[in-house]
C-alpha cells in the first residue's frame, strides 16, 4: 500500500490557511468585532460577538476567502425585526469602511442576510485578499434566529427570523477533532486536515456547482460521527472519507442533507441529481484513490495530483523525490506502450461539469 506520508503531509500544509492570510484574518476580524462591541446602541442590545464558519471551524481550505463573525444580540429576541438589527450592524460598519455599491470606494457590500466588508491586500496580492462576513443573530430558545434572505418576509412575523446554530456547530466540531476514537495519523487527529483535502477535492472537481463546500463538509462530519471512516494514513483517510461521502450524498437525494445540529433538511435544498451526480463523480474519485493505494510510488502521485489539482500555492501533493510529473521514476523508459498507463483510468468520464486546475 502507497501512502505517500511525506507528500502528503505537505498537502496538509498547502490547503491550510496560515502565514501572512491567518495574520491579516486575525487582525480583520478583531478590528470588525472590537469596532461594533464598542457602539452604544449594539451594547444596549447585548451584542457578542464570535467567530463561525470553516475558518473557525479550521477546515477551511487555503486561500480561504471569508471570515464569518456571529453578531449575537443577548437582549434581543426573535420578536425583534431583522431590517432594525441589519440597518444598525451597517450604519456602524459603512460609517467606518464605506459603503461599496454607492460610488465612493467603500468596502461594505449589503449581502441578503449579512454584511461583507472587503480586505483588499495592498500589495494587491489576491492569495492574501478576503472578506469579512457580519451576520446578526439574536437567540430562539437553545438556538439563534438570523434574518431570512428573502426580505420580503421580514415583516412575517412567523418566517423573518431563520433557526440555526452553527455556534453549536463548531462546538461539535471540535470534539470530533480531539475524540480519543477519532482516526489519527501517527498522534494527529485526522479529521479537520482530511475534511480540509475533501473541500479542496471538491473545489477542483465541482467547482461552483452544488453541493458546495459547507454541505461537503456537513456530510464528512456525519460519516465521521458515525465512526465509519477507516485507515491511519492521509491517503486511506481522505479515500474512505470519499467513498463515505459519496454514499451519503446518493442518501441524500431522497431526504435531503440533516443539519448537523438541528437535524432537518439543510437549505437551500439540492435537486435530486445534483445529489447522484455529485456521488457519481465522488464514488469514481475514490475508486481512482483507491487504484492509487495499489499503485506504486510514482504512479500513485500522479494519480493523487490529479485527485487533488492545484491551489494558489501550486501542486497540492508535491511529487516524491525520483518521480517525474508522468508518474513514471526519473529516467525511466517512458514509451506508449509501457505497462500500465499514466492516465488515472475514469477521470474523463467523471459527470462533474466542472472539472478544473488539472
């Protein structure tokens, strides 16, 4: 079996946020939270703030491009109107950055339900550009009540508010990661890098199609939770994460996708297709991993590369040292009709519309 362990590692590495990206995010997103905890009015209102969303979660893939941040209104209650909360976060926010859409360079852009808040790199670097996502919450029982994308309904007294936690979310998230069951490799818990591998996977595969990365991830976390991702390398780990998923998927053309927390059908919901075909093209990935499993060193990278395309960084899986990009050893005798071919059998075929960065 080909595990690839040191090129691998280094794929870790490269769909992980860090360096010059995670000091700039840090220090966005505590300039955004310290700005709006210090208004008077979001104060009387109980405002606290915490950060959601993969970033939070650390299974983001690199270059990552947004940073959620939870607003949560204490004192408020889902009796209270979404458009006055939304009207107050941007009047403090476009008072600061500007307004984007109004012609004067601003960096606030007014989203369904939240506001973006642009962080352009000066250097006009796009691997170290990103956004931050302000999203109003106030609590409903255990959980919290965001604004209904459709605004039409925010006068609805019954439908304005949307029930979610993804506090909860991240709460769970973590104690994957560190349950003393969970898959390790050597004494790293597996899962948040394998599900970081699995959204760069999907990136390169899906592209904008649906489903997109969230519900990739929701559905490695059901499948992990489950206790049936098995292996003790990154390469046995991200094929039975794969083919796990894959299965998932097919279910979910019938149900939908549960919420990880809330257990109902997660929104908006997917067509029964895009549910087979995005378990299709997943099943035949790790069919392909799986060959590569078998295969030895040279052509197993190839096979892999292929699996994980490329990112702003370059090659996800770097080649193993006396391969060449062919899969074939340095010097080798490279002719067509060599035994075994280099091209990963079934990737042509794969029904993804969206197959990229090969």
């Amino acid at each position: 079996m080909e595990a690839l362990g040191n090129e691998f590692a280094q794929a870790v590495r490269n769909v992980t946020i860090s360096g010059d990206k995670e000091k700039r995010a840090i220090a966005a997103h505590t300039e955004v939270r310290e700005l709006l905890e210090a208004d008077e009015e979001l104060c009387d209102w109980g405002i606290d703030t915490i950060l959601i969303g993969s970033y939070a979660r650390q299974t983001a893939r690199y270059p990552g491009k947004d940073v959620d941040v939870f607003l949560r209104f204490k004192n408020l209650t889902v009796r209270h109107s979404p458009e006055k909360v939304y009207n107050a976060v941007e009047r403090v926010l476009v008072d600061r950055y500007g307004l984007k859409d109004d012609g004067s360079g601003g960096r606030v852009t007014r989203q369904p339900r939240s506001l973006k808040i642009d962080f352009p790199d000066p250097d006009d670097q796009f691997e170290v550009s990103f956004s931050i996502d302000a999203v109003p919450a106030v609590p409903w029982g255990e959980h919290w009540g965001i604004p209904n994308r459709d605004r039409d309904l925010w006068s609805n007294d019954e439908k304005r508010w949307i029930r979610t936690n993804p506090v909860k979310f991240a709460d769970d998230t973590k104690a994957l990661s560190i349950a003393t069951w969970s898959p390790t490799v050597g004494e790293v818990n597996a899962y948040r890098p394998v599900v970081r591998l699995l959204r760069q996977v999907r990136h390169v595969h899906i592209g904008e199609e649906r489903p997109g990365g969230l519900f990739t991830e929701v559905a490695a976390h059901h499948v992990w939770s489950d206790r049936i991702v098995t292996g003790s390398t990154w390469a046995e780990l991200l094929t039975s994460t794969m083919e796990q998923v894959a299965k998932r998927f097919d279910d979910c053309a019938d149900n939908g996708l549960p919420d990880p927390v809330l257990g109902t059908p997660m929104k908006p919901a997917l067509d029964s297709w895009q549910w087979t075909t995005a378990a299709q093209g997943l099943n035949r990935l790790a069919e392909q991993a799986h060959e590569a499993l078998g295969s030895e060193r040279c052509r197993a990278a190839k096979m892999w590369r292929e699996i994980l395309g490329t990112n702003e960084r370059g090659q996800v899986l770097p080649l193993p040292e006396g391969c060449d990009a062919d899969g074939f050893p340095v010097g080798a005798v490279t002719a067509v009709s060599a035994v075994g071919s280099n091209d990963p059998r079934g990737f042509a075929a794969l029904p993804w519309p969206a197959r990229r960065h090969r």
